[in-house]
C-alpha cells in the first residue's frame, strides 16, 4: 500500500523504528488539505501539503502509530495520480484537531448536523477533488 506521510514520518530514522519493511517511492504532494501543527501534525480542508509516498504492508502498525484505534487519526484512501504501475489510491492519516489540539474546522462541525469527526471528513472528501500527487 502506498501511504502519503507529512509528518515525522517523512524522517527515515522514525519510520524505521516503526516499521521492518518498507521504501520511500518519492515526493509527493496532497491536493485539497493543508498542514496544521497541533500536539501532532494533522491536516484541515484547503490547500496543499507537501510530503512522501511511503510504500509498505504494515498499515497496522502504522494504524498503531497514529493512534487509529485510540481515535487520534483516522486512515483515508485519496486518489493517487501516479504512472502505471502505482496504486489507484494512497492512505492518508487525519488527525482529529480537538484531540489533536490543532486550530482547524471541518465542514459541519459547527452546522448542528450532530457528524463526528470521521463522518465530517468523509463528506469532505466525497465532495472535494482531494488527491495526492507523485512528484515526477
């Protein structure tokens, strides 16, 4: 699985400690969410981030990682615009800002519409154009 990172991720020495397979593809960037810095990086609706695709089987122990089952991230699958060979879609890790402590809105948090995080980003992402883009 190809895996979009941005954050300490992207630093070799830390993926290694987390995971005993895996390879960098190559820069890349995410269309349509932007960095926000909080206790831990995470992303909000708008703009661009630039990072890697990071290549691996492991999604469970990246899911261990970033804290997926404590509800600190949640795994998405964006689009990957990428040469034939590479998957049709990369997992990107969304943090939670109000766990997170990071200054960043979600559409309808604010609506009365009663969604959860999870719910609201899915919305996002059904209605937005969100990819993530290998750099040549």
């Amino acid at each position: 699985m190809d895996v979009f990172v941005y954050g300490t991720l992207t630093e070799p020495e830390r993926v290694a400690e987390v995971l005993g397979s895996y390879v960098y593809v190559g820069p890349a960037t995410l269309f349509g969410l932007h960095l926000v810095e909080g206790q831990y990086p995470t992303l909000a609706p708008g703009g661009e981030t630039a990072g890697r695709l990071l290549r691996t089987e492991e999604l469970d122990a990246l899911d261990e990682y970033e804290g997926v089952g404590a509800g600190l991230y949640l795994r998405v699958a964006i689009p990957l615009d990428a040469p034939d060979g590479h998957p049709e879609k990369a997992a990107v890790y969304v943090g939670d800002p109000d766990r997170l402590d990071a200054d960043a809105a979600w559409p309808g948090e604010d609506d009365g519409d009663g969604l959860g995080f999870a719910d609201r980003v899915d919305r996002y992402l059904e209605r937005e154009e969100v990819r993530v883009r290998l750099t040549p």
